[in-house]
C-alpha cells in the first residue's frame, strides 16, 4: 500500500525563514525519506531536518496503486 505524504518544514529565524510543503506518494516513512533526500528542490543544508518531518507529516492510504514520487512542492 501507497501513502500520499505531505510534508511541510520551516527553519526558523535567525538561520533561514526557508520552509514550505512537499506532496509526495511513497510506501514507507523510509523511501519517503529517501525520495525528497535525492531532490533538488530544496536546499541541502536542510537534510538532517527531513526524517522528523516525514515522521510527523499527514498520510493519506490511497485506493489505487500509484509509482512513487514528488507530486507537487511549494518552498519558500
């Protein structure tokens, strides 16, 4: 079974005021992880950050089987 994530993220003020919220469908928390840990959509000095969010992110089952992979993202 499949799962649409969305993750969102913030790092605060004085280090950055870079955030936003990534869709994306994966199995697991770890290939969730490991798919936005490859993508260059968002800053790499964030990666330490990204487990905590998947963790924490809403997941949603969904009915039909779909390929994994970033669906939408919105960073600041």
């Amino acid at each position: 079974m499949k799962y649409l994530y969305i993750v969102t993220y913030w790092v605060p003020f004085p280090s950055s005021e870079y955030g936003g919220t990534i869709s994306l469908i994966a199995e697991s928390d770890t290939e969730a992880f490991e798919i936005l840990s490859k993508s260059n959509d968002f800053d790499d000095r964030y990666t330490d950050r990204i487990m905590e969010r998947v963790v924490n992110a809403h997941k949603f089952a969904l009915a039909n089987e779909e390929n994994s992979r970033i669906v939408d993202v919105f960073i600041t």
